[in-house]
C-alpha cells in the first residue's frame, strides 16, 4: 500500500476512518468542496481550510485546457500553484467529457472532443489522464472512465460499464506508484445490479487503493441513488476507502454515510452560495427573499463561521440584491462551513454508535424548515 486507510468504529453499514496520503490526512467520512479551476469560487484557499476542510477536488479537464497541466506542473504542481499544502483530488475528465454531447467523439480507445473555450481539438485518453493527473500532483488520481448518462438501458450501461473498465486496466497500468499518491477505480453500470457487481469484481480484480461510485447524482433521484448504494457497497472491499462522486445535498450525504460511503464532493455548497440559497441545519434558506430584508437576527444563532457571528440575514440580503461580491463569499464560507459540521457529526455519530439517532434528528430539524419570519 503507497497509501494508508483504517476504520476504527463502525455503526451497521457506516464507517469510521481515516486515510493518509502524501499531503496530510483525512478523518472520514469526509467532504470535499470543489475547487474546479485551481480555486474554490469566492474563497481564499486558507479560508477553505479554516471551514475544516481536509482535501479538495481539481478538474483534470479545466486544467488541461487552461492553464495545462505542463505549466502547472512547471511551477511546482497544483498544491504549490493554488496555494493549498493539504491533499488534493482530480477527477479524471470523464463526466465532463460526457456532458459535451456534440463536442465530442468517444471511441474504444479513448474522446476526441473540442474545447468549450476556443473550440480547439483535444485527446483523452487513460493513459493522457493519467499523464496529466501525474503533471498536477494528485494525491488521488482517478482512473478514466465513462460516465454512463442516464436514463440508460441495460445494454448500454453495459456497453459503457465494460469500456469504463478497460480503461481502468489501462489507467493502472498508466499509473506511477509514489509514496502516499494512490488510484482510484470507479464503479459503473448505471441503475443495474448486476452490472454494478460486474463492475465491482472487475476493478477489484485490477486491484485499486480506493474504489469511486460513479454515474449516479446524473438524475435518478435519492430514492433510487439509495437503492443502487445499497446494492454496490457491500461488495466493495471493506479495508478500501469508498468515493460516492458528485453527491450531494446534505440528506443525501447523511444517507450515503449510513449505506457505507466514506468520501463525497459536490459543487451544491459553493454553488448554491453564489445564487443566495444558504444551506443550514433547518434546509436551504434562500437569502434573497424579501422576508430577510429588515431581519437583525443572524443565519444561524447555532453556528460559528464568519456570515452567522458577524452580519445579520438583513445585510446578507442586502449584498444579495445589490450583487456585491461579498455576498458570494459569505454563503459559500457559510455553507462549506454547514457541511464540514455535518461530517463532524456524522464522524462522532458512528464513533458513539449512535447514527440512526443523529438522521433521525437531523431529518427531524430538516423538515421543521427556516424559523419563523418576524
């Protein structure tokens, strides 16, 4: 093992752990904000780290078109070019890949698409993933893979499942071991257990350090993202970290976590504080109603990040109607901050045993909604 992972508490399928890599270490279950472009929007990347973050995403297809992984690689690798000294993960390029549609052209050996920016032609393939994961310094690469859209059929989540794994032969085999840098493989097969099965018993037969749970959060809904964890964990090997990608809302971290999942990333907290919308222990709150307009009281009395100690929701509707940029970067500190208390949560909720009491409180708080207006 170039990396190191142990579980130290369980409560039924959820996991206590954490996980060592070359640049620090991580206490799972753990949030990662995304920093698409070498950058957290509206956050200073000591700001990310003062919320509790442990680990970040960067994007393998933003970067390689701009500024490319070479000139990345040039002045010292993206933790030095970003100004983050804790680990960092790159995805591999696929979901974006897929959501090209038109500007793409996917075949057995890899895409040829067209750059959203200038339009120029590019080339991925497992091994160029790899190559440019390698050129930026991931901590945790991440094998090429394709993200099956959905809806699908079982011949085409099958078709695309099956690719998805040759690639992450070829991705293995691309690889370059280095202490406390791993690989990740990504489970596919769409909403069909028996492809997600398939999926598992080939990428453990490459053999990864950590294994993903791709293509959902793709439009299925939570009932049935549920369901298909449900059917994939417990196949996963157990002395593995587990990457749920994409996910999610907050219940949809809090029922991840109980189905065995011990990593997550999603842009909704960054997202979603650039627009007004702040997520908080009562449900989303949307800051730009007019309810908050004359509002003295803070966000959330109960929380500690800089938007709930120093302002009032009055002046963070304000920033929001008037488009200052203040305003995108309180929700955001806010609600990175929100989800970072949550995984605490959760962390000493499995510790203690008691997580069905935690979501179960936590839903209870969620359905209650904002507090009353004044």
């Amino acid at each position: 093992m170039t990396i190191g992972f142990e579980t130290w508490a369980k409560d039924g399928a959820a996991r206590r752990g954490r996980l060592t890599l070359a640049h620090g270490t991580i206490e799972t279950p753990a949030f990662m904000p995304v920093g698409t472009a070498a950058t957290v929007k509206a956050m200073r990347p000591e700001s990310v780290a003062e919320t509790g973050a442990e680990i970040l995403l960067g994007n393998t297809y933003h970067l390689m078109l701009r500024p490319t992984a070479e000139r990345i690689a040039e002045l010292g690798g993206l933790h030095r070019f970003m100004n983050w000294n804790k680990p960092i993960l790159t995805d591999s390029g696929g979901f974006q890949v897929m959501s090209l549609a038109g500007r793409r052209k996917l075949d057995k050996d890899g895409v040829t698409f067209q750059s959203h920016i200038d339009g120029s032609k590019h080339r991925l393939t497992p091994e160029r993933s790899i190559e440019i994961q390698h050129l930026l310094g991931s901590d945790i690469t991440m094998a090429f893979d394709e993200c099956t859209p959905h809806p699908a059929t079982h011949e085409q989540a099958a078709d695309s499942m099956r690719l998805s794994m040759k690639w992450a032969a070829r991705s293995k085999e691309a690889f370059t071991d280095r202490p406390g840098h791993t690989l990740f493989g990504i489970v596919q097969g769409s909403v069909y257990d028996d492809l997600r099965r398939e999926s598992v018993e080939a990428l453990t037969g490459i053999g990864f350090e950590g294994y993903a749970v791709g293509g959902l959060a793709v439009g299925e809904g939570q009932e049935e993202m549920f369901r298909v964890l449900e059917a994939t964990t417990p196949h996963l090997p157990d002395d593995a970290p587990r990457y749920l990608m994409g996910v999610g809302k907050p219940g949809d971290l809090v029922g991840a976590v109980t189905r065995g999942i011990d990593m997550f990333d999603c842009v909704l907290p960054s997202r979603s504080g650039r627009t007004g919308q702040a997520q908080t222990r009562r449900g989303p709150v949307n800051l730009r109603n007019a309810r908050h307009a004359a509002d003295p009281r803070p966000l959330d009395a109960d929380c500690a990040c800089p938007a709930c100690t120093g302002y009032s929701r009055a002046y963070l509707h304000h920033l929001q109607k008037a488009d200052e940029i203040l305003g995108p970067m309180l929700l955001t500190w806010h609600n990175l901050h929100y989800y970072q208390e949550l995984m605490a949560g959760l962390r000493g909720a499995v510790e203690a045993g008691t997580l069905a009491d935690f979501a179960a409180a936590f839903a209870e708080q969620q359905a209650a909604g904002d507090i009353p207006a004044l």
